[in-house]
C-alpha cells in the first residue's frame, strides 16, 4: 500500500519496530480485541507510517496532530485500505514465519 506524505510517497512496510512506535505513540500495546476499531486502525495507520518512514531513513517527522492532519485529506476508504491491506501483511509474515519454523524443526534449508 502506497501513502503520500508530506509529499513523498511511502510503499508501507511492516517492520516489527511498528510495534514497538506503537507503544511509544500511545503508550500501550495493541490490543486487536479491542471495540474501539476506527481508533485501533488509525493507530496502527500512525505507527507503520512512522515506521516505514524510520526504516526507509526519511528525515521527516509525522506527528499525532501531523497524522490528524493529514488523514483528514485523504479518501474515506483510507481505513478499509489499509485494514485489508494490514491484515493481509499479517497473514503473509504469519506464513512466512510458519514455513520458516517449520524448516527449522525438520533440518530443511533454504
């Protein structure tokens, strides 16, 4: 998924340090069991988008009131894009992570 910000664009990833800005930005863990969804996803949003832009060595910042911001520009179905998109990602490295202990327990290597 592709984001515009601050007039760069931004292919998101998901790297585990998402997590950990997560906890910084709202000081508490995700918790995906929560009824307060539109919160949980623009959260999210928030975090992957400071981690992408961590990762990606941008010099840029994206505040809680930069992102309030800029989400107030962008198309309704931001969310339901990015949700699709965020679970998808999940189910892949949940995949990939599988496969990958899997090889580990029966001596396969890549």
């Amino acid at each position: 998924m592709t984001v515009n910000v601050k007039g760069i664009d931004l292919d998101l990833m998901t790297p585990n340090r998402f997590y950990l800005i997560y906890e910084n930005l709202f000081g508490e863990s995700v918790d995906f069991n929560t009824k307060k969804y539109s919160t949980l996803m623009a959260n999210l949003m928030h975090a992957v988008i400071v981690a992408t832009i961590e990762k990606k060595g941008l010099n840029i910042t994206f505040s809680k009131d930069d992102f309030k911001n800029w989400y107030d520009e962008q198309d309704p179905s931001i969310f339901k894009d990015f949700s699709d998109w965020f679970v998808l990602t999940l189910q892949a490295q949940a995949e990939l992570s599988g496969n990958k202990n899997n090889e580990q327990e029966h001596g396969e290597k890549n």
